[in-house]
C-alpha cells in the first residue's frame, strides 16, 4: 500500500504534468526553419544544415583498379 507522501508526490506530479503549457505548431514550424536555414552548426563548420547537405552521398568511382 503506497503511503500518504507517495500519493501526494503522485498527485502533485501528475497535476503539473497536467498544467504543462502545449507547444503551438506555428512556433514549431519557426523554429524549425531557423534551426535547419539559418543558424549555423559548429559540427558542420559553421553553416546550417540545409546548406551543408547538398553534397554527394557517395564518393564517386575510384581513380584505382582493384587487383585479382
């Protein structure tokens, strides 16, 4: 049987969870276009990710022949 303490963590937990604003998709939608157009990523060398992706996702053929 849970004790009094636990019930009223539970109560109050669940009652803040409850009131936890909701994020709005507009704002979502903005900043997802900032994020991915527009602030530049250090791991990328500092250009944002739609500009850094552009790129061949395979290398080419090699210049070298494999030998049998």
């Amino acid at each position: 049987m849970p004790s009094i303490l636990e019930y009223l963590v539970s109560m109050i937990v669940n009652w803040v969870v409850s009131r936890k604003p909701q994020v709005e998709l507009p704002v979502s939608e903005h900043w997802l276009l900032t994020y991915n157009h527009e602030r530049p990523h250090d791991s990328l060398g500092a250009v944002p990710p739609l500009t850094f992706l552009p790129r061949p996702s395979s290398p080419g053929p090699s210049p070298y022949r494999l030998s049998t």
